[in-house]
C-alpha cells in the first residue's frame, strides 16, 4: 500500500470505527471500596450488558491523587469513593465533571447527591453511638452533644481527628449548632477520652468489649462486619455491644455515603453512567445492604435483615455537600481542641 493510500485511509477508518473502539463496551473504575465489596456487582453489571469493567481498586486519597496526577489524559470514566467529604474534594480538585440525568436524580434523594451533578450516593453508613450492653443504661444516651458532659470523663473510645468519618461527623455539628458551639462541645468530648485515638472502628469497638472504655463512635457497618466475622474474637466483642440512636427528638442520626462520581476524563461516558443506574437499581441496593451492612440510599429498597434489628431511626437531612465544605473548618476546630 502506498504512503498516500495510507494517509487516506487510515483518518478514514479511524472515523468510521474509531468512536466505537474509543467507546468500546467498557468502563474504566477507580474504586475506593475493596474488591469483594464491588466486583460481584460489576460483574452482574457485564452479565446483563456486555459493558466489561476494569476495576482498579486503592485507597481513597491515592484514587484521588491519581486522578490529579494524570489530568485529562487519566482512562478513569467512574470513580467510587467513601465518604461525601472526599467526594467534595475531588470536585473542588477538578477532576469530576456533573451529570445532568432526571433519572439518577429520581432514585438519589436530593440530601445525597451533589447539588450540581457531580457526585450521587450509592451507600448509607450511620455513626451512631455503640455501649456496652449491663454497663449503661441506655437511657443514659441521648445526642452526640451529650457526651461532652463530665460524666463521661474517661469512658469514650473514638478514632483520631486524621479520620474523614469524624471530619464529617464535626462539620455535620458545624451545620446543625455553628463553629463555637461545635469547638465547646468538641473540648468537653476530648476530656472524655478513654486514651489517646488510635486504630479504626473495629478497634474502638474491640477496646469498649475489652473493659477499656463503655462508649465506642463507630459507622454501624462495622458493628455488622464483626457481628458475621469468622473470627470468634471479633464476634465475641461485637456480641458485647449495643446500637444507640442519637438525636432522635433533635436532627436526627449523622449518616454519610459512599459515592461515585463520572470523572472528567471519562472516555466512555455513556456505558459509565448505565454503570451508575445499574449500582443504583433496586437488586444492586439489596446487595449493598445485604453484602457490605449498609443501609440502601434509596427508600424504596429495605435494608437487610441484620440492620432491620435494629428498628428504624431518624437521620439527620442535612445536604451531605455541607460535610465537605465545613471540612477544612472541622480540621482546624478539632486541632484547636486537641483532638489528636
């Protein structure tokens, strides 16, 4: 073939087949969330489509330093990630760009999706208030701003100020009480550590289990994971606790999501969000709640059998954007206070 011939007809091919190969039925997802928590319904997902998934699966805040890092040319269409304060920060770092769907707006409440597009929840997690079952009365409980109380003094296990799930717990405080209020409450509670912060959720509860304090914060998915664990150890100190409900005459429960955001790189932007519907369908809900011991984000999907036990509760409605903007505030708030 001659070099004009070439010239020709390769620009001609690559307009008549390129768009397909560029959009190939594929999606390219960085994932947050472990593999088993998200590749069974992926697969589902290429089962009913034909669409493959290529999933890359690391940590959050790496996930989101690579997508900076590679900028427009990153092959990322979907990103997963915990926590609707990381998901702020990947819009406010530019690497998400908004979905205008009436549809995923039907299934996600207005309170868990980016006002403007750019993120939608796939997950509930709850935060709510773990004790020790014969060591407090229950009547004891009432909201997160009560355990700053002197009462207290020594009895409670949470994790260190670094987490993301107590940065949003703070700044959910910011919205609900302002910045002075949350800082009073936020030195009372320090008073009341049981021993410096250290390790996750699991291991706030295992220190409560163990005698060391009688109040462990914890998302309640994890009181789920250790409650079905195969390690005896964890069953045993998970069979120790109780769930309490806090703010229930007031705002309601802190919850937070995981999400999923389309990238602005995405390459397969129509195949990425069928993945988005297909995460948010009714049998992908079921699974979340059944699989991973979170409550679906839509209403119309029952929670699972593990979490119905433990009744329904009032949840605090606050648009979960706000969690994001009031993070860098938190931060500061919780440092000021000695929050380590």
């Amino acid at each position: 073939m001659s070099p004009y011939v070439k010239l020709i007809l390769v620009p001609l091919l690559l307009c008549l087949f390129g768009p397909a190969y560029a959009s190939a039925a594929e999606v390219n997802l960085y994932s947050a969330r472990k593999e088993n928590l998200i590749k069974p319904l992926l697969d589902r997902f290429t089962e009913e489509t034909g669409i493959s998934v290529n999933l890359v699966t690391g940590k959050a805040d790496t996930l989101l330093q690579r997508l900076q890092r590679e900028g427009r040319n990153s092959p990322a269409d979907l990103l997963i990630t915990t926590d609707a304060g990381r998901l702020h920060r990947a819009k406010t770092a530019g690497v998400t760009q908004a979905v205008s769907s009436a549809t995923l707006n039907s299934l996600v409440p207005a309170d868990f999706r980016d006002p403007e597009g750019h993120w939608f929840g796939l997950s509930l997690r709850a935060r709510p208030i773990l004790y020790v079952e014969g060591k407090i009365d229950p009547a004891e409980l009432s909201t997160y701003e009560a355990l700053s109380d002197p009462k207290w003094r020594g009895r409670i296990c949470i994790r260190s100020s670094n987490n993301i799930y107590n940065q949003s717990l703070v700044a959910s405080i910011i919205s609900a009480e302002g910045k002075q209020a949350t800082a009073q409450w936020a030195a009372g509670l320090v008073k009341n550590f049981a021993r410096p912060p250290k390790g996750g959720d699991r291991d706030q509860i295992r220190a409560a289990a163990a005698g060391i304090c009688d109040i462990a914060i914890a998302n309640s998915y994890y009181l789920v994971g250790m409650l079905t664990s195969k390690d005896e150890a964890q069953r045993r100190a998970a069979e120790k606790m109780a769930l309490f409900w806090p703010n229930q005459a007031g705002r309601g429960v802190h919850v937070n999501i995981s999400g999923v955001a389309l990238t602005r790189s995405a390459k397969n932007r129509e195949q990425a969000i069928r993945l988005l519907e297909f995460l948010l369908s009714k049998p992908s809900q079921a699974w979340y709640a059944e699989a991973n011991g979170e409550y679906p984000v839509r209403s119309d999907v029952a929670a699972g059998e593990r979490l119905s036990a433990w009744g329904a509760f009032k949840m605090d409605s606050l648009n979960l954007g706000k969690l994001g903007e009031n993070n860098p505030e938190a931060v500061r708030l919780m440092d000021r206070v000695g929050w380590k």
